[in-house]
C-alpha cells in the first residue's frame, strides 16, 4: 500500500498508450484503501480509481493519485427459494465472475459473458449487453466514501442506474471508491436468447434446450467472432452509446435507408446501432497511421501498436461528426476521456 511515483499506466489500461501517473497505489483490502487515502497529502491531488482500466482513453499522463482497486472475493451471503445473494470483491475480474455464477448454477449474468474490466466497475457504467444489463441483478454496493474514509451502502435506488450511466458518472464521480457488489441472481434461470445473433448461434452450435453454461458459450462466440482481443489490439470495447432517437426521426430515416433496424425504449423514442451508422459513414476498417476503425465491428476503435490517445480521440470526433451530417444523430461516447 506504499504510495508509488511517476508509474507508467501502459499495463493498466486496455487502449494501452503509456502514459505516467504522478502518483500511484494498488490495495486488496478496505483497511489498506484507508491507509493509502490517510496518506495524501493535504488531500488535494486528483484521484483516479482503476478496476480493469476496460473504459478508459488516456490522452495525458495523469496528474494526481491512480488507486488500483484489487479487491478479491467471491461469497454466497444468502439464498432464498428464489434468489442466491452473491458479494463479491470489486477487483474480481467481470469475466471470471460471470464463469463463476455459470459453474455454480447463479443465473442472470450468463449474457454479460467476455465483458472486460473488474466486478466494482460494472455498477458505474450500468453494463450491458445481449438484453441484460447489470440494474438487472443489482442488490447493493459498499463503497468507500474518499473525503472522510467512511464506508457506505447504496441500494438500486441510490445508484440512479440508466442506459451506459449511474450516479457514480455524474454526482458521485471520483467520490468514493466501490469495495464490493452484492448480486441478486436466480435459482430458476431465465433464458435470455432473443437478443441479437444468440439464437442463431445456438443452432450453429447444435443446442435446442440450453442451459446457462450455452448462453454464456454463445455470447463468448459472438463476441470472440467481431471484437478484437485487448491483449492483442487496444481497444475499449464499444466506443459510442447507441443512440436514442424520436419514431418521428426513426420513420424519416428509415423510407431513405431501409436496412435501418431499431427498437423502441419508449412510446417516443428508438434505439438504434451506432455501429450500423458509422459503417454506412464508410469508417469500418479506417486506419490512419496506428489509430483506426476496428475491420469487423465499426462500434469499436483501436490502437494497433502506437497511436496516441488524442489520436484515437481525433478519430472519434470526425466520426461523430459525420454521423451528424448523415443522420442528423449525435453520437455519444461511452469511453472516458482522460
């Protein structure tokens, strides 16, 4: 729990751009996240707290306190005849949970499989994919409130869950530092397999009666089949939110594009895929210099060796800005910009 200086951030990040951190600490255990935050000085510099580092665009060497959450655990803390109540450690990786709950029998996170990053960032971005989205088996948090060192509970209610956003990405933002998420997950599963290509690949994979272990299989093919592996390519999964839009705006854009696809999120509005936009934009498969538009999914941006975070960035804007110009539809991002 020593205080490090002037650490290069290049292993903890996914985009992989190695920038410095004037200061930095990792801890395993809440004792030591009190000791650290006791340690700075006149409490003044920026803090940074760090899960997988899966959402994250450096552009600049950080300036103040990056605090690596590495948090273990993993622990049934009741069951009803319904549910299992499951606390788990916010360091533990998404991934390696969700194969823990599939091998257990835990179910309603089968569909999050192969998400990167670690379990105590999923409540700040509200995960999600394939239907499900982390609120969908939220019980509680713990988090450390950083101004005082105290330890706090937060309920649903308290996180302000929305599409890609939570309480923690605006109010709350760098205010304390999450230690453990409660999950609510069921005894008598509830198949998900409606969503995207999951389905399909059921039958390719010659399943008709599936269980969690094939949804969970499923979801890893597809994602395995269109985003590149972070290890290899830099990359922070999706780039942009996929966008809501009015029906009125949906119906004018679909007479001139037909292949358009949406569904509703409300008796008003259309969610639509940002990937699809920014391919018809001619961005899927760009690469200028080491930056570029990931070949197989256009949702995706990548560092293939040495591009710098304002050049991933640049990117960003000329593809929102084209986007605009086309659809008349502003893309937001999902990653954060540092």
């Amino acid at each position: 729990m020593v205080i490090q200086q002037n650490i290069s951030l290049q292993p903890f990040h996914t985009f992989g751009m190695d920038v410095k951190a004037s200061l930095f600490a990792a801890f395993k255990t809440t004792d030591e996240l009190q000791a650290i935050l006791a340690q700075r000085a006149a409490n003044t510099e920026r803090i940074l707290i760090l899960g997988g580092g899966s959402n994250i665009l450096f552009c600049n060497d950080f300036d103040g306190l990056v605090l690596k959450n590495e948090i273990e655990g993993i622990e049934l803390v009741m069951e009803t005849d319904e549910h299992f109540y499951v606390k788990v450690g916010a360091g533990v990786n998404w991934h390696q949970f969700v194969l823990y709950c599939v091998h257990h029998g835990y179910a309603g996170v089968e569909n999050l499989a192969l998400i990167p990053g670690s379990v105590g960032a999923s409540p700040i971005q509200n995960i999600g994919a394939y239907g499900v989205e982390l609120k969908d088996v939220f019980y509680e948090l713990e988090a450390m409130r950083i101004a005082d060192g105290e330890m706090v509970v937060m309920k649903k209610a308290d996180c302000l869950f929305g599409y890609r956003d939570s309480i923690f990405k605006r109010a709350y933002q760098n205010k304390f530092v999450i230690t453990s998420v409660t999950f609510l997950l069921h005894k008598k599963p509830v198949l998900n397999t409606t969503y995207g290509a999951i389905n399909e690949e059921l039958r390719e994979m010659g399943v008709s009666n599936p269980l969690l272990n094939d949804i969970a299989q499923a979801v890893m093919n597809i994602r395995n089949s269109k985003l590149p592996d972070p290890t290899k390519i830099g990359n922070a999964g999706s780039f942009f939110k996929n966008p809501e839009i009015t029906q009125t705006h949906y119906h004018q854009l679909k007479l001139q594009y037909p292949n358009l696809s949406g569904y509703p999120t409300s008796a008003n509005k259309m969610k639509i895929a940002a990937g699809w936009l920014i391919e018809q934009c001619g961005w899927k498969g760009f690469r200028k210099g080491d930056a570029g538009c990931y070949q197989k999914q256009a949702l995706v941006l990548v560092n293939y060796g040495k591009a710098s975070g304002n050049e991933i960035l640049q990117l960003s804007h000329e593809i929102v800005s084209s986007v605009f110009e086309k659809f008349g539809i502003m893309l937001e991002r999902e990653v954060n910009v540092m």
